[in-house]
C-alpha cells in the first residue's frame, strides 16, 4: 500500500477569460497537472454568474511541492491580482502517489 504525503493544494477562482494564461503559467512553474472546473457565487466584485461565458469564474486546483506552490502563488499575485478579480489559498493536503505531484 502507498503511504500518504503532504503536498500543497493551491486553489485559485478567478475570471474564466484568464483559463488559457493560467495553463501556460502553470507548465512554466513547474506543476505537474491542474484541475479546472466552472464557479459561480458572490464577493468583493459581485455575483459572477457561470451561465455567462464573458463573466464567468473559474475554480483552479494545482497540487504540488511548497516551493512550486510558493512560486505560483507569488507570480499570480505580481501578475494578475491589479487587474483581475482572483482569490488564492493554499491548504496542507495528503495524497498517494506522490511522484505524480
């Protein structure tokens, strides 16, 4: 059986029109994989609607290492926090197959 082992989960929600920059940024930082789906609710900036393409908000999950996800975090923030409505937190996780991270 596999042991688990503590990897960081950085999940990001943002506008959907900045999906395909993400993908791009995520390869250069060194994750390894993401998971996308659809987001709707309510915060700073309103309700963001996922009926709507043009307004709709994206939930981004990336496991990796602390120092892969310090890097993301740190660029997302330099880069698109000005400008786009983005939230990012980082949580402890426990996963199998940890080479997969």
């Amino acid at each position: 059986m596999s042991t688990a082992t503590t990897r960081k989960l950085v999940t990001i929600i943002t506008e959907s029109a900045l999906e395909h920059n993400l993908v791009d940024d995520f390869g250069r930082l060194g994750a390894r994989g993401y998971t996308i789906t659809n987001a709707r609710g309510k915060g700073h900036r309103g309700v963001r609607d996922a009926d709507w393409s043009t307004s709709s908000n994206i939930r981004v999950e990336v496991i990796c290492g602390e120092q892969v996800a310090e890097t993301i975090v740190a660029y997302l923030q330099k880069h698109y926090y000005k400008d786009y409505a983005m939230i990012i937190f980082m949580t402890d996780v426990e996963v199998m197959r940890s080479k997969k991270f």
